[in-house]
C-alpha cells in the first residue's frame, strides 16, 4: 500500500485507502450504473489498526473505507472540497450503516 500511494500519489507513506478512478478528471459516464468506474484498494492491516484505535470492529472499518473510497471515485476529494465530502461521508454512513 505504501509503494502504491509513493506511486500515484507522490506520497511516501501507507495509507488506508485508495481510489483508482478509470475517468480520472473526466465527467462520470452517463450510464455508470453499468460501467467500471474504477478501484478502491484497502489495506486490511491499516484498517485493522484504525479499528482498534477508533474503538470500531474491523467489519465496521472496512464499510467506512468502502464508502470513503466510493466517493473518491464518483469526484469528492476531502483535501480541496471545504468538507462537501466529509459532510456526504457522514450522511451515508447513518443511512446506510444505520
């Protein structure tokens, strides 16, 4: 994980998760529902780690990187958006984690 975020991202370091978009800087496809739209990769040892150190069971985790690399994939990016992302983020997870 950490070779793959020092490769696309110029960031030497591991990380949690990361979202390999197939239209990167494009608009999304009209017909996405059908389409690839790209890869989440998840490091089940940094998640694992965040779990614990969150007090969250590892399943909980890994749903939350799930959606957090979903919506890197659909464009949100929590580093320039003034926490649009963050603020969906938070939304999804009460509706679909309850």
């Amino acid at each position: 994980m950490r070779r793959l975020n020092r490769d696309f991202r110029g960031i030497d370091k591991p990380t949690d998760v990361l979202s390999f978009a197939y239209h990167e800087g494009e608009e999304t496809p009209v017909n996405y529902e059908t389409q690839h739209i790209g890869d989440v990769v998840i490091s089940v040892e940094t998640a694992a780690a965040y779990a614990r150190e969150l007090g969250l069971s590892f399943d909980r985790e890994i749903e939350h990187l799930v959606i957090h690399g979903a919506l890197h994939l659909a464009g949100y990016d929590h580093e320039t958006d003034n926490g649009e992302m963050n603020k969906l983020e938070r939304k999804l997870r009460k509706e679909l984690l309850g």
